[in-house]
C-alpha cells in the first residue's frame, strides 16, 4: 500500500458513490513498490469497498474509459484475477481540495472581521455625530473618534490581505501542480529539492501557465515510456536529476531504438 494513489484519488477522482468507494479500494491497493500493480477478484474489491460485485465490474469499466485503469495482463481464462495498473495523470482536475476549503472558512472570518469592523466604525460615527451636537458635555469624545474614524486601518488591513492571497494563489498553484507530479513519479527521492528545483523550473519556463503544460506533457510523456519498457524503479532518475536535464522536454527513446543506435 502507498498513501500517493489514496490521496490522488482523494483529490482528484471523478467518481461518486459506489464507483468512488471502488477507486478507493484499489488506491488502497497499489504500491510504488511494484509499478502501481493491482491483481484482487472482483469478490475480493467488492468486500473492501462494501459494494455489489456488480458495482465493481461497472465502476472498473469506468475507470478504463476514463483511464484511470489499465488492465496489462489477461488472466481470465487461468482462472485468476486480471493485472491492471492504476493511473495517476499529471495536471488532473482537482475535485476536493483541503486548502480551498481552509480558504473559505478563513474567507469566512475575514467576512466576520469586516463586518465587526464596519459596525465598529458606525457606532464612532454615532458618537461623533452626538459630540458636535452637544460639543460642551464632552470635548474629548470628538477627538479620539475622529482620529479613529479618519484611520483607515480595516480598509487597508484588508487590501494588504487581498495582495498577499494572489501571491499565495500562484505559489498554491506551483505547489499543487508539483504535488500532482510528485505522487506519479516513480521514483520518490530527495523530494524537498525537488520542489526549489520545480519552482526554478517554472520560473524559467515563463510562469505557472507556460510551464503547465510543458511540465505535464512531459511528465506523462516519461511516465507512459517507463511503463511500456518495464523499467525497474532504481532505473529511473532522481526527480531532481530528471528536472535538471530538462527532460520535460525531451523525447524518450525505446529500449530496442537505442539499441540499435549504438
């Protein structure tokens, strides 16, 4: 088992219901260790998920048309449970994502502060209105509302809050978009460097939306050609290694062409 596919399809599965139940299962099952490989019978899925083994045949068909699964080996007529690989593409659509939602509830309070604000900012307003009608009984009052109210304090509080989400939106998107990428890697080495590596990378590359599809392109492009050679993990590049050679943008070369060029 690997928490990588678990949280992929967390964040990033298209099913619901039984279906999703079903992905999950077989997230569940999966491992870096052995190619992302799962063999269970249906009976097997059906009893992990707590789903019908109908469900599982539909939500696997499913998933192969979506190719989010790949079967690689037939063994029906053995007698034994066909081999499939799961797939995790990189740049796939974000269906549940923790940080929006810490978003929100602090788009929430941020919403409460603003509101405590503004009526903090009448009730000044009341009291300023009441000292210049009665400015004998306490000249004081007047002074320190209106220095309070003349501040500006919540209004540029919250200006400086929204400068700081855009650059914080562009750094999250960076990050996720590496996150992705990490979780299909094959090869989970040195992940820390990894990531100030991907971060240069982009800003080479022009920016989150140049580097986007260069960087997914790229990544799916290496990881269909590991898979169709078979390559053992301990072949595979560091992440960092991979980065630094800009093979995002190169083309792999099969095992037999390389051969033959030699």
């Amino acid at each position: 088992m690997s928490a990588q596919p678990v949280g992929w399809v967390m964040r990033h599965s298209p099913m619901t219901g039984a279906a999703f139940a079903v992905h999950m299962a077989l997230a569940d099952s999966a491992s870096d260790q052995n190619g992302y490989r799962i063999w269970m019978k249906h009976s097997t899925i059906a009893a992990k998920a707590r789903v019908t083994r109908g469900s599982v045949v539909k939500a696997m068909r499913d998933l192969e048309e979506a190719g989010l699964l790949t079967k690689v080996e037939d063994r029906a007529a053995m007698g034994q449970a066909n081999v499939y690989v799961m797939e995790m593409p990189v740049g796939a659509a974000v269906v549940f994502d923790p940080q929006t939602l810490r978003a929100e509830r602090a788009g929430g309070a941020r919403s409460a502060d603003k509101g405590c604000a503004q009526n903090a900012q009448g009730v000044r307003a009341q009291r300023a209105t009441r000292t210049q009608e009665e400015p004998k009984k306490n000249p004081n009052i007047n002074a320190r509302s209106s220095n309070a109210a003349t501040s500006g304090t919540p209004t540029e509080q919250l200006g400086l809050v929204a400068e700081n989400g855009d650059r914080v939106q562009v750094a999250d998107a960076i990050d996720e978009l590496f996150d992705d990428w990490w979780d299909a890697y094959p090869r989970k080495i040195g992940k820390k460097l990894a990531r100030a590596k991907w971060r240069q990378v982009v800003r080479e590359l022009g920016g989150i939306a140049k580097a986007e599809p260069v960087l997914v392109e790229g990544g799916n492009r290496w990881l269909q050609h590991w898979r169709r050679e078979k390559t053992p993990p301990a072949l595979i590049p560091h992440p960092t290694t991979w980065l630094n050679r800009g093979d995002y943008e190169a083309e792999p070369v099969p095992t037999d062409t390389a051969r033959r060029a030699r």
